[in-house]
C-alpha cells in the first residue's frame, strides 16, 4: 500500500512538472516587430498614407509541437465593426519571422529575405488571404479622418496541424480550419489615427 501511495505520488508531480513545463513555454510566446512596439503608433510608411507596406514582424517562444502558423490583423476600432487588414497562413514550424514589404500575392514561395537582425537570408513560404479591402496580402491601417485612435491587434496563433487551405480564404474560413488545433496565441496591438 505505501508502495502503491508513493507511485501515486511520484506521478501526480511528473504530471504537474509537465504541465508547468507546458504552460512556461506557451507563457514564453511572444510577437514582435522592429517597425513599431507594443501599444505604439504603427508608422506612416506600413499605412494607406505611406507604401502601405507590411511590417516585419518576428516570434519566439513558440511551443515545441507546433506544425505551423498563421496570422491574422485586424481593427475593431472600425466604423462598422472589425476590420480585417492581413491574413496569413501555411507558415510551417521553422518559421519565425515575416519580412518587411511581403508581397501582396495570394502565395509567397521560398522568399530569400534578410532581416535587419540577421546577415544570412532565409526562406519562407505562406499563403495569404482575403481582407476586408477585398485583396490578397496586407492592407496597412486607414481609419476614417478624425475617427480617432484605432488599434491593430497582429495575432499570431501556433498550430498543431498544417493546415490545407487554398489561398485567398477569409478570416472566417482560416478560424474555422484553426478550431481545435491552436496550440498558443501571442499578439502585438499597434495604434494608427488620421487627423
């Protein structure tokens, strides 16, 4: 019996070290990007008043049974309602950073980039999907003048699956092919207002 109580015992700290383990690593998960930080002004440049250019944004942290990512950008600070401004996904589990000025093509094949962090390039592949201005591939913040502060809330989401979605599908269809599969979630929220 006292053999049988000490088994017990030894697993249920096994059990809680693990899913101590787990949690730090999804604790850990973080997003972030050179171009703006958290709660700060996204800049003209990645705006409808600039290149409109996407941001370069990098991840860490991610956990150890992620397969794939995807990443979804939008405004809920909207005048009717939640606006979708990015929609990304297909990135599998090496990757860990999206380039500055990403094409805005439905698929985007092992791009050569180097980032300003990094000397050597790297290569990526993801497929982009539909906004709300009704095009593939990133669409910068462009609140209506005099509306405010609005806040873009980038959310990255680590998945347990890669998922078979051709390009072009909405947020709607990407979250619906992520139930169930989402492993952890980080997000950076920048802000942009036109006067």
């Amino acid at each position: 019996m006292k053999k049988t109580l000490a088994i017990s015992i030894i697993l249920s700290i096994a059990l809680a070290v693990h899913a101590a383990e787990k949690e730090a690593t999804v604790a850990q998960f973080t997003l972030s990007s050179p171009s703006f930080r958290n709660n700060q002004p996204i800049p003209a440049k990645h705006s409808c008043e600039g290149e409109d250019a996407a941001p370069a944004l990098k991840w860490e942290g991610a956990p150890s049974e992620t397969k794939s990512f995807a990443l979804i950008c939008d405004d809920p600070d909207a005048p009717g309602g939640s606006w979708v401004h990015w929609v990304i996904y297909g990135m599998d589990a090496t990757t860990t950073e999206l380039p500055e000025k990403l094409g805005k093509v439905d698929q985007v094949f092992s791009v050569d980039y180097e980032m300003e962090t990094q000397s050597a390039a790297k290569s990526m592949s993801a497929r982009q999907g539909m906004t709300d201005f009704g095009k593939t591939g990133y669409g910068g913040p462009c609140p209506p003048r005099g509306h405010g502060v609005h806040h873009y809330h980038f959310r990255l989401y680590a998945l347990d699956t890669e998922l078979n979605l051709a390009p072009r599908v909405t947020r709607k269809q990407l979250e619906s092919a992520m139930k169930g599969h989402i492993l952890a979630q980080t997000e950076l929220i920048g802000t942009y207002q036109r006067e």
